[in-house]
C-alpha cells in the first residue's frame, strides 16, 4: 500500500474541476480512461485508471485503489482493492479527518528522513504567474483549447481543454467547488511540509493561475514542466456516455471497514519517495 489513493483522487479532482457551470442538470452518466506519468529524483510513476461520473457521485478506480466522492449522498470514501480495505465518511469530516492525519503523517516522515522546512519568510516571492491561449487543436479526436503557464519566463505546464463537456451538468457545481478547494488544501499539506519554501511559493503561483484556466473545459491533456524538464503529465482517453448506476458507487461487501489514520500509516513506507519527488 502507498499513496496512491490520495494521488489517485488529487490527478482525477484537477481533471474533474476543469468546468463547473453554475447549475448541474440530469443527464446521461459519462466515463473516461486517465492515463497519469509523474518523476522525480530519477524516479518516474506511471498509472492508469477509470474514471465514472453520474448523478452527483464521482469514481475513480485503478488497479490497486479506487476513490468515490458521493456528493448525492454526502460520502467521500477510500478503498484499498490489494487489501480489500475502506475508509470513508461524510464529506466535511471526511476532510477534516484528513488534515489532521496527513500533518501527523509529514511530521514523522519528516523527523525520519529530514530537511526541517524552511520558513516562509527565507523565500523570495515568486514571479508572476500568466496563462497564454495558444489556439485550437484536436487531442484523441476531440476539440480543445491549447493553453501554456509562464512564471515569470519560465515554462511551467500545457494544458488542452474540451469545453464541450461540462461536468457541472454531472455535479451540483458549488458544493463541487467548496470540496475540490478544500480538498487540495488539504492534501497539498503534505508536500508542502516538506517541500523548500521557495517551491511553495512558486506552486501557489501557478495554482493560483491554473484556478481561473480550470473553469473552462475537460482537461483532455496537460504537461507540467520544472526547471526544463518534464515532471508530470495527465491525459484522458475512451471518452463515451455511460448509462449509470447508483450500486457502482458503493463499497464491495467483503472490504473490512479502518480508521483514515490506520488507512494512512500504511502509506509511511512510501514517504522517502514522497519525500524526493517533493525536492
């Protein structure tokens, strides 16, 4: 077990919040195929997962872990599929829970295998972050829009947006904003314990920037760059409708019920890895 749950549900959030109108209305279910690559200090991850929208309630499955945000129904769950585990609850308190585990969890990976952050004050203010329209394209078929991110003259992501799907039609658009918010405040806690502070303050520059980019389509790719190289990339395939079925989002009978803190702990091992990817 690693992290991959929580990983899972940040790369399937940015694609999710792509565009939210502001009224959702009842319509067909839809699903799509999440390609992911992420490196880091020689370190590269790759992994795919199926991702299902209706209703209000949001899915995500990979091989090894699967996501739901139910917002229908109030829940926010995490399963293990390896371990055949859950945890979950309601949304809020779900949220909450979390960020009180995950800074448990950044202080002990921090004390075990080091640096002490930096304050916040060390840092220099980062440059301004500023998103150019590039023009149209065609990505898998489909129409989008070609975006780039500068910080300063710095090249920092690509992004290409398909304003022909609007999850807002899938989603009740401001709870979907309140949750998406607050779930990358929450998980973001963990790298940014760690991270220099000079970093965290470029990363909230571009996602400051990426926030207004994100209302206008379905992210069908992206490229985010560091220092020239590429770090991290999302692209989504096998767009179709998909007819919807409220039991496809419930948990598997035989999976045994934890705590988020014993579902987290599991993940320590993982932290050195964590831990250089976040230099």
């Amino acid at each position: 077990m690693n992290l991959k749950p929580i990983r899972l549900l940040a790369w399937g959030l940015a694609v999710l919040v792509a565009a939210v109108p502001a009224a959702a209305a009842d319509k067909a279910g839809l699903t799509f195929r999440l390609e992911t690559r992420a490196g880091g200090a020689g370190v590269e991850t790759r992994d795919t997962s199926r991702i299902y929208w209706f209703d209000g309630r949001w899915k995500e499955e990979a091989e090894t872990a699967a996501v739901i945000i139910d917002l229908r129904d109030d829940r926010l769950v995490l399963m293990d599929r390896e371990g055949q585990t859950w945890c979950g609850g309601p949304v809020d308190a779900m949220l909450a829970e979390m960020e009180r585990e995950i800074t448990r969890l950044a202080a002990r990976v921090r004390d075990t295998y080091g640096p002490q952050p930096e304050p916040p004050v060390s840092a220099a203010p980062a440059p301004p972050a500023r998103l150019e329209e590039v023009g149209r394209e065609r990505v898998g078929g489909r129409p989008a829009r070609h975006f780039k991110l500068w910080l300063g003259d710095s090249l920092e992501g690509e992004y290409w947006l398909d304003e022909a799907i609007r999850p807002g039609d899938y989603f009740p658009a401001e709870r979907l904003r309140q949750v998406v918010a607050r779930f990358h405040a929450v998980t973001a806690i963990f790298e940014r314990e760690l991270r220099s502070a000079a970093r965290n303050a470029r990363e909230q520059a571009i996602q400051e920037a990426l926030g207004t980019l994100f209302l206008q389509g379905l992210e069908l790719q992206s490229v985010d760059y560091r220092a020239g190289r590429t770090m991290s990339g999302k692209k989504v395939t096998e767009v179709s409708e998909w007819a919807g079925d409220a039991a496809a989002f419930q948990v598997p009978a035989d999976y045994r019920r934890i705590s988020y803190r014993e579902f987290l702990d599991a993940s320590l091992p993982s932290g050195k890895e964590v831990l250089e990817n976040s230099r």
